[in-house]
C-alpha cells in the first residue's frame, strides 16, 4: 500500500520547520517515529574529511553514546560504508541494512557487537542521500529491535517519498546555518568596533541596536527611544528624523517609489529620461542632533536596508549610524582586532610597522627575537590577506585611529 497523503503531510511540515529552525529537527523525528513504529531514528553526515555529525538524535541516545560513536564506531561502521557505496552505484539509497550486508556479515562486525547488540538493535534501514553541498555524505538511519519485526514495503515506500525533501530540506539547513555564522560574525564585528548601529524594521521601529548606540540613547541627550520609535528633542528636528526614516523604510520594504511620489519629485531633465515626471525612492539622508552644551551635535545617517531572507523572524527595512564627535575614537588595535582577529602581539607588530619601523626595530621594542617577530609577521599577512610589508602598512593606515602625521610620513 502507497504512503497516505496524511503520512507525507505530518512529516514534511516539521522537516522544513526543522531547516529554517534547527530546534524544531527532535519534532521531526518525534514525528518519523511515531509514523514508522521505531524506536530510534536519527540524522547520520560526514564531511570530506570523515568527520560525522550525529547531533540531531532522538530515540533516547545518550550523549556518551554519541561522542563515543563519533570518535571510535564511525569509523568501523560497515553498515554506513555500505549504504554509501549503494548511494555512489544508484545516485541515492534507500532500503534495508540486510539488502546491503548479510547477516553473517554483519554479526562479525564492530558495530553490530559492541553498539548494536548492546542496544538492542537487530532490524535497520535507512537513506543514503546524494549531491549533498560542501560533499557532504550521509542521510537518516532508523533502526528497531527483533520484537518490533523488520521494515515491510510501505514503510520505504515511505522514506523514498520523503528522501527529496530531506535533501532540500539538509540544503536549506546548511545554508542557513552558514547565513547565521555570518551574521553572527559581522555582529561581533560591529560591536567589537564600537560602532553605534541600530536597525528599523517596516513599522519604523528599533530592531536591533549596538551597545554603543544604546548609550547614546539612554543618555536622552538630543535622541532616545519613545515606545520603540527614535525620538530627537528639538521638534524641527524631529519632524526631518520622521521624514528621512520614512523614506528610507519605504524603499527598504520596497515601496520606495510610491513613497516618494507622495513627497519628492526628481529634478533630473536628461533628454533620455522624456518628459513624464520623475519620482526617486528615498535613499535616506544625514542629519544633526542638538545637544546640551558643551556636547557638540551628533552625526545620524539614515540608509535604506533590503533582505531577501524570507525565514528571517526580524526583516530589517533601514539602518541608522550614529556618530559622537566628542567620543574617543576606537583605537587602531581593537579595529584589527575586530576586522582580521589578530592577537594582541600581532596588533603591537603591524601598529609598529606602520609608524615605521623596520622588523628588527619593532623586534627589539616588543623584546623578542627577529625570528619570532618574522613568525608573527607572516600569520598577520596570512590574516588581512596581504603579501608584503609595504601592503600591510597601506592598508593599517586606513584604519581608524591612524594619526595625520602617520598618514604624511608614508605620503
């Protein structure tokens, strides 16, 4: 008998609720469980570099288990190895772990007798998934014990219908997971740079917001928060804060263009563009934020945001950059530190270089050897993705906090 249309439904709701949010995966096989009738399933990769991933488990694995497979049964699972080959024959694979190893076989094995007849496990099946990305290797793995009987035909039925939304489903995942790293990473960047950011969404409201852009706003020096909405105290600066992040969101969201033909008419007259009127979306604007004496202005600038990443919870619509002329700008060790993650011996190396010392000399400044320094040398080139001495202090000059004497003596 066929897979019900009821089965299929039940378990791909969950498998890609599972590949937009890696918490909902123990859902998933919560639910392959109950529709298969086994008593354990899970999720089996390996990278180039046979390294595997058994992460994502259910069926009461315990986490010792887990590590203990990772480092030692990996490598001698037969049953893995075989479901592999089949997948490399066929494109993809799903069956039986007897339609790949005989018994026999299989009961002289590492696996069977020190993991498997421990747990209890006697019947197996599984999908053996192809054209992973990254060449990435594995699938699920579903096994059950000798009272619960062998997998009959409707159940890998079962799993074939579902084998291409799995492998959609490992794809999503995977790069999302990867979007994810990146967005962490570019957040620890900004905060490490000390950069006062906030992001709006398309109601105008604060999203986000970096550490040093909330002190700015809980300061209530010119600018705070009101109920989620940025708030400057002059109203004649209020009103143009409102007009500038309006348009801004309206063309994050992607409604430039109508928004601005409500409020702005271009003033381009090129012979090409005829002579219908012209409306431009708002690309945003700068403006200044009084403050009380002696505290100079702040900086705001306002720029449209646009993601495409529909699984996002958050849909940033515009960014707004402030900036304090009165704070102490960040040092050129900790923008290094933040941009290139060098440590803080190979920070004091490239700032010594740039004020223009020799290797040698900045060697004998930081008390250590030619050699050593030279050592450091190279895992900064390696980093900041430069070749030559002379390309590392061009490109430390354009950091922030490099000084204008600095800037003259390279000139």
């Amino acid at each position: 008998m066929a897979p019900s249309a009821e089965a299929i439904s039940a378990l791909l709701g969950p498998l890609y609720e599972a590949a937009a949010s890696p918490q909902h995966w123990p859902q998933f096989f919560e639910v392959l469980n109950d529709t298969i009738g086994t008593g354990r399933s899970f999720l089996l990769l390996a990278d180039p570099e046979n390294r595997c991933d058994i992460e994502l488990v259910l069926g009461g694995v315990d986490p010792a288990l887990q590590c203990a497979y990772r480092e030692y049964f990996f490598s001698h699972d037969v049953v893995f190895e075989r479901f592999m080959a089949a997948k490399h024959v066929y494109g993809e694979w799903v069956g039986t772990r007897q339609s790949v190893i005989a018994d026999q076989d299989y009961h002289r094995s590492i696996i069977y007798n020190e993991l498997a007849k421990p747990q209890g496990e006697h019947y197996q099946c599984g999908v053996a998934l192809g054209g992973l990305e990254g060449g990435i290797e594995g699938g699920i793995s579903i096994s059950r014990s000798l009272s619960d009987g062998p997998f009959n035909t409707d159940e890998i039925a079962l799993l074939a219908m579902l084998t291409p939304h799995l492998k959609r489903a490992l794809t999503m995942h995977r790069v999302l997971c990867r979007e994810r790293t990146h967005q962490a990473e570019l957040r620890q960047t900004v905060e490490m740079l000390d950069l006062a950011l906030l992001s709006l969404d398309g109601c105008r409201r604060v999203l986000r917001m970096t550490p040093a852009a909330r002190a700015i706003l809980e300061s209530r020096d010119g600018i705070g928060l009101d109920r989620g909405f940025l708030k400057a105290g002059v109203p004649d600066e209020q009103r143009r804060l409102v007009e500038l992040v309006a348009g801004a969101v309206a063309t994050g969201n992607g409604n430039g263009a109508a928004y601005a033909y409500a409020v702005k008419r271009s003033t381009c007259t090129a012979p090409e563009a005829g002579s219908a009127p012209l409306w431009t979306p708002a690309s945003g604007g700068a403006m200044l934020i009084s403050r009380r004496p002696p505290s100079r202005p702040l900086q705001l600038v306002v720029t449209p945001f646009h993601s495409s990443e529909i699984l996002l919870d958050e849909h940033p619509a515009a960014l707004i950059f402030l900036n304090d002329p009165d704070a102490r700008p960040a040092s050129r060790a900790s923008v290094l530190r933040a941009l290139y993650r060098l440590s803080p011996t190979e920070c004091r190396l490239a700032d010594l270089l740039a004020q223009g010392c020799e290797v040698s000399a900045a060697a004998e400044v930081m008390r250590t050897s030619i050699l050593t320094a030279r050592f450091h040398l190279k895992a900064i080139f390696r980093k900041t993705g430069t070749a030559r001495q002379s390309q590392l202090v061009r490109l430390v000059l354009g950091l922030p906090g490099t000084t204008r004497s600095e800037m003259d003596r390279h000139a």
